[in-house]
C-alpha cells in the first residue's frame, strides 16, 4: 500500500507562516521595507516584465479576467441542458483604475482604503487586522505603478533601438533618446536648423523655481522607509546639483568682495558681452530682491539650479545646436555667466537670455528692450509661462506630497510628469492649429496698421536700433546723476540771490543818477547797461531753470509710479498664486490683498500729480519759457495703468530727459513710435510661423521615423509570441494620434518637406472608421475648456500646458 502525502491546507500554511521562530528577532516595518526593496527592485520586478506582458496580451489589456495561460470561455449556455439566466458582470481592475484615478486628481491610498474597508464592514465582511488593507494596498499599488513603467519603457527601448538602426542622421547630430521622449516637437526631428536666416534659435526652452512643491524634513522618519525607486526619473541627482554649487563658488572666490567693495567708485558702463549697462543691471536685481527676499533669486546664490540644467541640457543635445533661454531674470543670469565664466564660451554661445512676459515689468526699460521676448529677436510669440503651467498642472500633489520622503515624492511627480506627456502628445496637433490661427490673426492686425500709418519698414528697423542705442547707454558721471535733483535746486537758489544782488545794484546806480551823484556820465552808462544786461540773462536762465524743476519733479513722480505699480504687481502675483497656500497662509493672502487695495487709491493720485506737472510743461513750452528742443511729456492714463505691458506709456520717459540733441523721430514723431511698435509685433509673427512651420514638419518627421521603426520590429523574427501584440497596440496608438495631427496641421505649410506620415491611406480610414464616438479627438476648438493646453482668457499667447517645461 502507497502512502500519500498531505497536502497543507491554506489555513494550515498561514498558521505555519504565522508561528514565531524561537530565539528569532521581531523586524520593524522599516527594516522590512529596508529588505524587501532591493529584492523586489532588483529580482522580483524584473522578472515579472514578461508575465506581466503575456498576461496583458492574453486578456487584452485587461478587458478579460482570465488567469494566464487560460483562454477566454463562453459559459452563458449550460452544458448540463438546464434554464440559465444571464447576468452581466463587471470586473474592474483596481490597480489600473486606481492609476488612471491617481494622476487624474490627488492620490490618495488612505481615503480608497477606508472607503472599502468602510463598505466591507457595512457587508458583514471583516478584515484580519487594522490598517491591513491600506499597508497591502499601498505596497502592491506602488509596485505594480513601477511594473507598468518599466514594462512601456522596455517596449520603447526595442523601438528606439531600430529606429537609431534606421536614422540617416549620425547620433552625435542629433538630440539624446531622452529629450526626444521629453518634447517631440523641440527634439523629433532628424537635424536641427541653426543657420536659419532669421537666427531663430532651434529650441526655447523656459525655467523657473517652485516654491511650493516643499516638503518636510524628514517626515515620519522617511530617511530609513523611503529608499531609491528603480524607474528611470526626469529630477537630476543631488550629486549634481551639488557639484555646480561648489563650481560656482569656485569661480566666484574671492573676486567678488573685491569687486563688491570698488562698485559705487566706478563709473557706469557696459561689462564684457552684456548689452545693458550695470547700473541697469542693479536696478533689476533690487526690484526682484525687494519684491522677494526670501527666495533670493536675483543676489545669485540660488543660480546653481539654473546652471546645472543647462549644463545637462547641453549634454544630451548636439554642439551646433542653439537654445533661446527663458528666464525670470535671464539678464542677472546672462550677467553672471560673463562676468565669472560659469559657462564655456562654445555654450555660452549658443544662448540668447531672454526675461519671460509675465515678469518682465520688474526689470527696468532698458533691460525690457533688450532681453524682453517680444523685443528681442528669436522667441516668437512665446511667453516663457510654460513652468507655471507645469505648477498649476502639479498643485493637487502639494498637501500630501508635503509628507512624503524624498524618494516618494520624486516617484509621484515622475508619474504625473509621464501622464502629461502623454495627454500633450495627444494635444499637439490641437496646440499648433490653435497657434497658427492666433498667430495669423496678430499678423494681420499688425499689417493693417503698418498701412494705415504707411511708414517705410527699414526707416522703422532703423530707428528702432537707433532706440536702443540711445536708452540703453551707461548714465554719465553716474555718481554726480545721483544728486542732480538737489544740484538744480541749490542751483536756483544761487541764481534767486545773484538775481536779488542785480537788482540792488541797478536801483543803487538809478539812486545815484536821481541824486546827481555821478562824476562820469559815459562810465556810469557803461555801469547801468551791464548791470541790467546781467539781470535779463539771469532772469532767462531763472525761467529755463523753473521748467527743468518742473520736469525733473516730473521725473521723479514718474519713476516713484513704476516703483509702486511694480510693488503692486508683486503683491497681485502672490494674491494670484494664494489657491496654491495652505490654510496657514490664509493670513498672509488677506493681508496682502488688503495691502493692494490699500496702494491704489495713492498710485492714482501719483498720476493725477503727474499729469498736472505734465500739463505745466506744457503751457511753459507754449510760452516760450523753456528751451527751444523741449518737447511735452506725455500724460498717463489712469485705464490700463495697472497692467505694465511692454508697450505702455509708463515706460517712456519722453520729453524728462535732458538731452539736447537733434529730436530723432522715434521719441518725436507719434506715426514713427506706433509703427515701431507695430513692426516688431509684424517681427515676432513672422518668427513665430517660422517656428510652427518647423514644428509641424518636425511633428511629421517624428511620426514616420516611430511608425517604420515599429513597423520594422513586427517583421523582425527575433521576437516572441508576446512583443508582437504590444507592438501593434502601440502601431494603434500612433495611428490614432496620426489622424488628428494630419487633420489639425492640414493649413500649416511644412519648412521642408517631408515624404509622407507613414501610414498607408487603408491605415487612416480603417482609423477614421474606428473613432466612431465622441473623445478627446473630437474637433473641440470652439469649446477651448475641453482641449488640452487651454489657455486662460487673460493668457492669448499661452503656450500648451507645459510643453516649454518638457523642453
């Protein structure tokens, strides 16, 4: 008689698992978690890659709950002959869901878990211990988030690899895999094109810091829970960072509190490579400085950041590539760079530092003329806003990101970071029709008013250069232009006492010829004719002086008018971004939109004041009592007066400078200043379809290059039984991407050409047919809420949600 052996009951191997080895030490939770994670990071994950991948084929992306290796049954008819009923059941895959769920609105384990152990409980169903749910949910959650991301990554890496096979471009030419993935529209294409006519840069790319994105230190202890993640991140390593740190104080050294020590001893003047003078250059970083203290962005010691992406931004593109750079406070950036060579000349080269709009009105005007981005030459109709869409993409992440380790944190923004990738790469047919429209409708409105004024372009181009030439040169004898002000007044008095002193001397000499005191007539002529010769010269020199009091108190109000709507706009921008604050910061939001609304009524009667000295100019010009160059200044108007565009009056200080030149006709005649306005904005346009026509041709480029090279990994016959399947779901995708982009970019002219799509004209209607119910693809252009990349009202020149971060 054989014997056979028993097999363990389920409740027998729990109870097994469950007996306490003697002698044996009880692990903490972290110290398992220490365990656990290399394991699973470096054996178990890996080698679920292929399972996951046949399961996923077998039950057809998960719309089928076969266990694998079983196929798919029809059970609705009994095979015993008895009446059935069907029933519809629906099987959800709370894993996926769950992941969709948790980049769709603020991940939240906890809330999920209690709510089913919630419902359980309610059911009658009890669960073994407390808070089971939730720690195995959590741990298989996060695992199978990483499963899902190596498993697409390795699917990209087989395509990737062919299609470099396949490039007729040499790698070192073209932009590293990784920034490719990043933004297709920057770096798709097959070369880049710097020896463009219009020195368009070939990418503009933006950056900017986020202050809210903080989180504690060391919450809950996460330094020994929270280990290193084996997904690839898109954040540079602290190593990094830390290495252009201690670079830039490297260079710096000691030169920089010699310098610091002889800068009110000289005079103003341009540094090496800058364009704008340092007395400008100050200006600018005081008002960044002052309007935030706590962020010191603008002394130089946070710049590391900026450096150190650049620096791996140059790493994984080709050397004759150009970037056109955006940047709260590119001129202190650019500034930097020169002056103690952060960066090489060969990279430095290939940079132009511009200021983004939306911040642009803290940087003086001659800092605006230059680096602002719709006056400087290159960037097109871009804004530089891409980051804070970044931000406003990633504010549900703050509260409970807050407490999270490092590690978790940088997985969960790297989660969200892919999934709008992905929902941009959907959106980017939309995005360049959008732009393309706005962008003829701008071109459009510039030319006719460029008619109606009927001004020759290169007397405009001319006079706009002749501009910047003049209101961006070095202040002279900057030390003494500090107290000109003071100067002139104690000048006036002197000229009130000389004028007094004339006086008594003419009615002394009158007395003397009423009294017949006089020895010698003729002399004594002589006498009274210079005596009051002297007085009338003085008398006129008096007048002048009394308009230049005018004018410079003029001045003075004006420039005291940018500094408080400057402060104001600062203190709006905090007000703006205070959705993002927590209920700690309640207070401060309320203080500061009583402190703006408190500034108004006072920058108001600024301009009231200033306008009627302006108006006191103007009736001294009309009486002749103010020398013969002098031109009026213009009034402020009060409409508008708090929005600080490029192109607003404030920034002009027309007629209160003392400049006794030749008038050029770009600060007197008003045709020639609105037509220069009116050219540049005609510049940017034409810069701007430039730079949609190469995207569009880049767009076309990118997808024939991803659909030949999966094309040509279908028909390699190295593959398995299960790439094939995952092969043609991502032809699927493609294609269905392809068909919306090839409809939306259909009016925008390519800026080479390019052979085709890809896919065969049976691919694209087989795709038409399919896309039968209304989604994302459907034509939502009238109804911009529902489209990704939706620009807010106040924002006509916004970019896609965040495609410029991407780059």
């Amino acid at each position: 008689m054989k014997t056979q052996p028993i097999s363990p009951s389920p409740a027998s191997l729990v109870g097994l698992a469950r007996t306490p080895t003697p002698h044996a030490a009880k692990l903490l939770p972290s110290q398992k978690r220490a365990n656990q994670w290399p394991r699973w990071s470096q054996d178990v994950i890996p080698s679920l890659l292929v399972p996951y991948l046949s399961y996923i084929q077998q039950t057809s992306v998960l719309r089928y709950t076969n266990a694998p290796g079983e196929a798919q049954q029809d059970l609705a008819v009994c095979q015993a002959g008895c009446r059935t009923r069907s029933i519809t059941v629906a099987c959800v895959h709370f894993d996926e869901f769950i992941r969709l769920l948790s980049v769709h609105q603020a991940p939240n384990q906890t809330m999920w878990c209690d709510a089913v152990d919630t419902f359980l409980d309610g059911m009658g169903y009890k669960l073994s211990c407390k808070n089971n749910l939730c720690h195995r949910f959590g741990n298989t959650f996060h695992w199978y988030q990483v499963l899902s991301i190596l498993a697409r990554n390795r699917i990209s890496t087989i395509i990737a690899d062919i299609r470099r096979g396949q490039a007729h471009t040499p790698p070192i030419d073209q932009p590293s895999e990784y920034l490719r993935s990043r933004c297709l529209l920057c770096f798709g294409g097959n070369t880049c094109h710097g020896a463009d006519a219009r020195s368009i840069p070939d990418v503009i790319v933006c950056i900017d810091a986020c202050f809210t994105q903080k989180c504690s230190t060391n919450p809950r202890s996460a330094s020994s829970i929270d280990p290193p993640n084996p997904t690839p991140t898109f954040f540079l390593s602290n190593d990094d960072v830390k290495a252009m740190e201690d670079f830039v104080q490297s260079s710096r050294g000691e030169r920089r509190r010699m310098q610091a020590s002889r800068a009110e001893e000289e005079e103003d003047r341009y540094e090496e490579g800058m364009r704008v003078p340092v007395s400008v250059l100050n200006g600018c970083g005081e008002s960044f400085v002052a309007a935030d203290k706590k962020h010191e962005k603008a002394t130089g010691e946070k710049q590391h950041y900026a450096l150190a992406l650049l620096d791996q931004l140059f790493k994984h593109i080709p050397p004759q590539m150009t970037v056109g750079l955006l940047y709260d406070i590119g001129c202190q950036l650019e500034h930097s760079c020169q002056k103690w060579n952060l960066l090489d000349d060969n990279t430095l080269s290939c940079i132009s530092f511009a200021v983004v709009v939306f911040h642009a009105y803290g940087h003086q005007w001659p800092c605006q003329i230059i680096y602002h981005p719709r006056k400087c030459e290159g960037f097109g109709s871009s804004d530089g806003e891409g980051c804070e869409r970044l931000w406003s993409s990633l504010k549900q992440l703050i509260p409970s990101l807050r407490v999270s380790g490092f590690h978790q944190r940088l997985f969960v923004l790297d989660v969200q970071i892919r999934h709008l990738d992905t929902k941009s790469i959907q959106g980017y047919g939309h995005w360049l029709h959008r732009r393309w429209l706005h962008c003829q409708i701008k071109k459009n409105a510039a030319l006719d008013g460029l008619l109606d004024l009927d001004v020759n372009k290169d007397i405009l181009h001319a006079e706009w250069k002749v501009q910047i030439a003049h209101q961006t040169r070095p202040v002279p004898h900057k030390r003494q232009s500090k107290n000109k002000a003071a100067e002139v007044i104690t000048t006036i008095l002197a000229l009130e006492k000389t004028l007094d002193a004339h006086d008594t001397s003419v009615r002394e000499l009158e007395m003397q010829l009423y009294v017949g005191a006089v020895a010698n007539v003729v002399e004594f002529n002589l006498q009274l004719a210079d005596a009051r010769s002297r007085r009338q010269a003085d008398l006129m020199t008096m007048k002048n002086d009394i308009y230049l009091t005018i004018r410079l108190n003029a001045h003075t109000v004006k420039t005291r008018i940018r500094d408080r709507l400057r402060q104001h706009k600062f203190e709006l921008e905090r007000l703006e971004r205070s959705y993002r604050a927590t209920v700690n910061e309640h207070k401060l939001r309320s203080n500061t939109q009583y402190s703006i609304k408190r500034r108004e009524p006072a920058i108001l009667k600024l301009v009231s004041t200033y306008n009627g000295l302006c108006t006191q100019l103007q009736s001294l010009i009309r009486q002749r009592r103010a020398p013969p160059s002098a031109i009026p200044p213009h009034p402020i108007a009060h409409e508008g007066i708090f929005l600080l565009n490029v192109d607003d009056e404030i920034w002009q200080d027309i007629g209160l400078n003392d400049d006794g030149m030749h008038l050029p006709a770009w600060l007197s005649d008003e045709a020639t200043r609105s037509g220069i306005c009116l050219q540049l904005e005609l510049d940017r346009c034409i810069e701007e379809e430039t730079r949609l026509m190469r995207e569009r041709s880049v767009m076309q480029e990118w997808m024939l290059a991803e659909w030949e090279a999966v094309q040509t990994a279908l028909r390699d016959p190295a593959n398995d039984l299960v790439m094939p399947f995952h092969l043609k779901a991502r032809a699927k995708e493609l294609l269905c991407i392809c068909v919306v982009w090839k409809n939306k970019v259909r009016e925008i002219p390519c800026a080479w050409p390019v052979e085709s799509w890809g896919p065969t004209n049976e691919d694209f209607l087989r795709a038409a047919r399919d896309q039968v119910q209304s989604s994302f693809f459907q034509d939502d252009d009238d109804n911009k809420s529902e489209s990704v990349g939706v620009v807010d009202e106040s924002d006509e020149d916004g970019d896609l949600a965040y495609s410029e971060a991407s780059s």
